[in-house]
C-alpha cells in the first residue's frame, strides 16, 4: 500500500494556491466595485442564515467556548463590521486629504491568515470581509481540531462567490492541512500580509522581509476600578466581557485592581453579577487543574464555563455563576493568576490608591503577555489621563471592558476579531482591520488651481459617487449599483477558463 505524505501534499496544495492568488491580482485590480459590494451584500444575506448552524459546527468540533456567545458573534460581524468596511474609503479612488495634498489606497497584494482554534468561524468571516473590501487575495488555513467548521463555512463562500462573477482563485483554503504547508506559503515573497491568529506569539518563524505580520494574541489585561467609578456599572461590563465565549474574547480581562476604600463594594457588585471567589485552597486546586507545571495551560480545559471549572475542583457554585475570582496580593514570574488565564477567571488585587493600583497594572502588564489592552472605570480626567499615557498597552479602554471594548463590540474602536499587542506588532497597525490590508500611496501637484482642476477630474474618471461616509446602514438589495450588468465580466472569466484548460 502507497504511503501518503501529507507534508508534501500540503506544500504542493499551498503552492497551486498562491499561484492561483497572483494570478487574481490582476483580475481584482479591474474588478468593478459593484462586484465586490455584490458579493459583500450576498455573503451576508446567505451566511446570517447559516450562524447557528456554523456555531453548533465550530463547539462540536473544537469544545471551546459556547454556540451561542459565538453565533452572536458571527451575527455581529455580518452587521456591523461589514457596515463598517463597507463604509471605508475605497481603494483606487483618489482622495484629498485636509491639508491639501492627496492620497490613492491600494491592496498590500496576498495575505495569508493561519485561523484559531476557537472563534474562527468569526476571524474567518471579518478577515474575509476586509479582503473582498480592500481587492486582495487571501489564503486561509486552520489546523485539524477546526478544519471541517472553517471548510464548510468556506464552501458555501465560494458558491457564493461563483454566484456573484467573484473570482474565484482570489480565496484560498489549504485542505491538506501541515505546518509545513503553512510555512512555506507564509515564508513566500509574494505574500505580503501574514495573519497567526494562534497565541503563539513567542514564536516568530516567518521571514518578515517585504511583508507585514500580525500575532495575535489575547493577553494579559488588567482592569482598574478607581474611586469616583460607577461601581455598579463597572461590575457588569467586566463580567459581561470576561464571562462572553467563556473567556475566549481577543483583549479578555484577565485581573481586577481596585482602590481599597471601594474594595468591599466591588466585591458585593461583583457577586451580584454572577462572581465567585475562591478559597486559598480552591484556588490552589483551580492552578492545578488549568496549568501544567511549565505555566502552558492545558488545552482541553481552555473556553470552559466557570461551572464546568468548579465542577473539576470539587466546588458547589450557585447556578448563575459566570466567573470564578481569586484574591491575590502579589504578582511574579511565577505566579501563574498573574498571566492569561484562557477562562472565566479573574485574579484580584487591591491597593491603598491609584498611584499604587497604577504600578500594579504596569506590574501586570510586564509579567506576562505582551500589552494587548487595560480598562480604567473611573470619572476623575487625571486618573485617566496618566493611566492613557503611561501604561505599555497598545489600547486603552475607558469605562468599556477590555474584551468588550478592544474588538470594538460596543467602543468607537475599529471592530476587529484579531488584535495585537504593544511588544509583537511588526508594524504599526495593533489589530487586524481594513486598514491592515491596504497601503496608501500620496500624490503630489503643484499648487495652483489648475493642476488641483487636473487630479480632481482624474478623481472622477471611470469612477463611481463617493462613498458617504457618513451612513452607516446597510445598502438595499435592490439598489440600482447591485444590479448593474456583469455579462462582460462573466465572458472575461469563461475566456481565461477556455485558454488555461487548452494549456
């Protein structure tokens, strides 16, 4: 019997694939935006059917998290965020900036997105989103204990595609899946964007020369409560952030620091919405039972309930508990509540004032992770502006959770699925959006008005009405830019179909 090696496999696979994505370059160079916006509109219409179903998929599948936390999720994407991008300066359009000079976005060219392990169908998707937006060719690939989710979420984006005159070599999925796959397509020149979205960032092995890459990480955020906060508030939008997909959130919070004149008061808040704390002993127990000796958290038990944890410690917890809480008065290497904790579990310190619950936090943020976000909950504006301007994170969050706020669910930062930290971004974006995959190139012209005259009617040429940026609702179905003719682009596709299946 032929043995089958799955390594050479996945190169050759990887290989065909990037072929196929530079050769659509061209053909997403003069694809007409209302293909695109087409096929945006479309996936949304098709996929928001389909959320429970990929939700159900993706638990089934990984046994991280909760289906419905996720489907909401999903949900989410296929509203706001493509109402977002769908709203963003487009690329190949010419656009003056305020101080005069002018700009022309473009595609960074091929990106290459290694998927996690738990909300992936939702990384998938925005990811996907910011490709088809911004005209660039994506190659996606998830590793065995989510592959089936990720490929049949991508069938169905292809029929759809096919359906809407999308090109199709534009999206890619290694189905042979390795790490040496992986690695060959991600250490190619022409690929100029690579996404890992795995939390493994300590390891760099991708030749970065040419290209942008993004580790994204979850990391290790603190929160503060200070004084003058709304108490109350604060207690259920931490609980709501660290309790949603069971922990899993990208900028999930991971350790509460309070002020002590306020410390019995957040403690009742917190327990009113669902917090348990720990005995010395339990929490010795919960250690044991969620990290190896080596400070690696067991993979089995990440993004399970804070019941399902209790239950694996031999703790009887009230029924409506979301998150498990331990009190710890000291952080260090090696102390593991001081790290990311890949769960609904908060540490939870106290200090005498801001200034000191301030070192705490910078504390934190250095023991472990690699500055990803920190909340503040406060209404004093010199708190807040010093915990703004001096702590290593690469987001701050003010009155909003961290794992909440850092994607952009309910804060006026761009909405993502893949953030990144202040110490392990390779450029300067710190999360994965639409801006990450396109770069701008400026114009510049003389200064009198007919040169002005000039660039502002090559602006128009061939091009359609200005996106208003300024709506932000979901284009109709039935609007007339969707229905615009594509035979011609269809004839275009069968002919190069014709001539690569004659060579």
């Amino acid at each position: 019997m032929a043995l089958i090696d799955n390594d050479l496999l996945s190169i050759q696979e990887a290989r065909i694939l990037l072929e196929h994505a530079n050769e659509s370059v061209k053909l997403l160079d003069s694809l007409p935006p209302s293909i695109s916006k087409n096929f945006l509109i479309s996936l949304r219409k098709t996929l928001i059917l389909k959320i429970e179903q990929y939700a159900t998929l993706a638990y089934e599948e990984s046994d991280y998290c909760n289906s419905s936390d996720e489907a909401r999720l999903i949900k989410w994407v296929l509203e706001d965020l493509l109402v977002d991008t769908l709203h963003e300066p487009p690329v190949q359009k010419i656009i003056e900036e305020r101080n005069g000079y002018s700009k022309v976005l473009l595609s960074k060219g091929i990106v290459v997105s290694l998927l996690p392990e738990w909300l992936s169908v939702p990384t998938l998707i925005s990811q996907l989103i910011f490709a088809v937006q911004s005209k660039s060719p994506i190659i996606f690939s998830a590793d065995m204990r989510i592959h089936k989710t990720c490929k049949a979420v991508l069938d169905d984006v292809m029929e759809i595609a096919s359906s809407c005159h999308y090109p199709l070599d534009a999206i890619g999925y290694i189905n042979h899946f390795s790490l040496e796959g992986e690695q060959w397509v991600c250490n190619q020149t022409s690929v100029k964007v690579v996404i890992d979205s795995r939390e493994n960032f300590l390891e760099h092995p991708y030749k970065i020369f040419g290209k942008d890459v993004y580790y994204a990480t979850i990391g290790n955020n603190p929160v503060f409560i200070e004084a003058t906060a709304d108490i109350a508030e604060c207690a259920r939008e931490i609980v709501a952030g660290k309790s949603f997909c069971y922990g899993m959130l990208p900028g999930a919070e991971q350790s509460i620091v309070v002020e002590s004149s306020i410390d019995v008061q957040v403690q009742t808040e917190l327990k009113k919405n669902g917090c348990y704390f720990l005995s010395d002993k339990e929490a010795t127990r919960l250690i044991k039972v969620l990290f190896k000796e080596n400070g690696q958290p067991y993979r089995e038990l990440i993004g399970k309930s804070a019941i399902e944890l209790a239950r694996r410690i031999d703790v009887l917890v009230p029924e409506s508990t979301s998150v498990l809480v331990i009190k710890k008065p000291y952080v260090s290497k090696e102390s593991f509540y001081a790290k990311a904790k890949y769960g609904p579990v908060l540490s939870y310190y106290v200090e005498e004032n801001w200034r000191n619950a301030c070192e705490k936090c910078i504390e934190l943020i250095l023991s472990s992770g690699c500055g990803n976000a920190l909340s503040i909950f406060s209404n004093d504006p010199e708190v807040v502006k010093q915990f703004v301007i001096r702590k290593p994170v690469a987001r701050v969050l003010v009155n909003v959770s961290t794992g909440l706020g850092s994607i952009g669910y309910h804060s006026d930062l761009p909405k993502t699925l893949t953030i990144t930290g202040w110490n392990f971004a390779t450029s300067s974006e710190l999360g994965v959006a639409y801006s990450t995959f396109i770069r701008k190139r400026l114009i510049g012209i003389e200064t009198s008005k007919d040169a002005h005259a000039l660039l502002n009617s090559a602006a128009q040429y061939g091009s359609t009405a200005a996106v208003d940026t300024a709506q932000k609702t979901l284009p109709s179905d039935n609007e007339d830019h969707l229905n615009e003719p594509v035979d011609w682009f269809s004839s275009v596709l069968e002919t190069m179909r014709d001539s690569q299946e004659k060579e």
